[in-house]
C-alpha cells in the first residue's frame, strides 16, 4: 500500500543534524527536477526577500520565513515526518506509533510536496516554505512542472498494490494516476453530516477532514492491514468502524472515489 499525503504549510524548525544531502532522498529519479527547484527557490529569497513574499503568497506576518529559504543547503535537517505538522500530522501522531507501525509508514507513506516532488517519511529534509502553488521565476507553476518528472518516477513507487491518495487538489495536480495504476488508486473525501430540520445535510469541512484523514491512516498503520485494491481497502476500514460509502468506476482506468462520513467533528 502506497499512502500520498499533503504536507503542511506550517513546519518544524529545522533539525540538528548534517544539511541536506539530495542524494539520499527518496524517488532519486527526481533528483534533477529537486535540483532545479531548490536552485530557484534559494536564488528568489536570496535575491529580492520582497517579491519572494509575493511569490510564496506569504503575509507580511510570515516575512521570515523566507530565512528558512535562505539556508536551504546549510540548515540541519531531520525526517520529513518530523518536519511536517499541521492538523494531519497532528492526528498521525507517527512519534507515538509502535515500531513496527512505524516501520510500515516508513514504507508506505509518501508526502509531496512543492520543492521535493515527493518524500518518504523518513527522508531528511531541512525546514522551507514553498507551496505546489506556487509560480517560480523561471520554471511557472510548480504544479504544473512536476508532472513530467512525476509520472516518469510514480508508476513505479506505486507498484501493484493498493494507492491511497489523500492529497488535496494543488498537490494531486503534480500526478493523476492513470490506467492500470489508476484502477488501484482510491481518494477519500470526508463528509460531515448532520440533521438539519429532520433533514441530512452533508458538508466538507477542512479541518475536520485533515483530522480524520491522519487519524484513519495512523489506524491502518497501526492495524497492519495491507489491502491489496480499494475494494479491499473499504472492508478494512469499514472493520476498523468507519462509515464509508463506496462504488466502483463507472469506467476501467479511473480511481476509486471513497466518501468517510461522520457525525461528530473534533
């Protein structure tokens, strides 16, 4: 089972340990486009600190975090799960995770991110701010930029198992699964429904569903399932006491589409 994820906007400060080694990353065949993107995104905050706020689409309030930038190649690093927070990253809790949980998320998770393209849980990265939403001097909108080096590299991590994608929108336009690898790909949508006048009424709620979507993949982590297609996937989490509604494409060579409803937001 391969897990893509979202990172998050806010992050960890930088580690301890050595600077940033792009050799030992994950996915190497992404290296050039990694290379290519961090030598843009050094040159704008180090070049004019102002327009790199406006490209970033940073608040005056957020101006330092331009810094982290800055130091790309000297900052100390330490592993992605560590380095991405938020309300996802909350809810996962990876720290808090038995060893041999956290050994499957090791294996299985996936974040992408803006700068990397994507990286493993456990890949040592320095702190930096640079979302896929961004249009970079010289190389347009990252989403955009990472779609070639991206399906020449995500067939293969994603293998013949099961893809569980949980990206939000910005990130899963840097790659679309398609054709045989799309059949074994499921998104999750989280609904949060409640009666309105004696009537359901469903709604997304934002927050609540990065909540929700770390929390179900710390359960399957910590279960040690390994459902082998979405099909498969719905059981599990539906053991796992999830309500899910689920039906298979209309059409060979698309994604499952799963819906998580819930009742209760916290």
């Amino acid at each position: 089972m391969l897990v893509l994820l979202p990172p998050s906007e806010g992050k960890a400060a930088s580690g301890r340990g050595a600077p940033l080694k792009p050799e030992s990353l994950s996915l190497p065949g992404l290296a050039a486009a990694r290379a290519a993107v961090l030598d843009g995104l050094v040159e704008l905050s180090v070049a004019d600190e102002e327009k790199a706020r406006v490209v970033l689409g940073l608040s005056e309030g957020l101006r330092g975090e331009i810094a982290k930038n800055v130091e790309l190649r000297t900052a100390g690093t330490r592993p992605a799960g560590e380095i991405y927070t938020g309300v996802l990253y909350d809810a996962l809790d990876l720290a808090s995770l038995d060893t041999a949980a956290r050994r499957r998320a090791g294996k299985s998770l996936l974040v992408f991110s803006g700068l990397w393209g994507a990286v493993r849980v456990g890949d040592r990265i320095p702190s930096y701010r640079c979302s896929m939403g961004v249009k970079l001097p010289g190389l347009g909108a990252l989403g955009a930029f990472w779609r070639e080096p991206m399906a020449q590299v995500m067939p293969e991590a994603a293998g013949d198992g099961l893809v569980l994608d949980l990206r939000s929108s910005a990130y899963a336009a840097a790659w679309r699964p398609k054709g045989a690898v799309a059949e074994r790909t499921a998104s999750v949508r989280v609904l949060h429904s409640q009666l309105v006048d004696g009537v359901e009424k469903r709604s997304v709620v934002s927050h609540f569903n990065k909540a929700t979507k770390g929390r179900m993949v710390r359960d399957l982590l910590r279960s040690g399932a390994a459902p082998k297609g979405p099909a498969e996937l719905v059981t599990v989490l539906r053991d796992l006491g999830y309500v899910v509604e689920a039906g298979a494409p209309a059409r060979a060579g698309r994604a499952w589409e799963l819906d998580v409803v819930v009742t209760e937001i916290h």
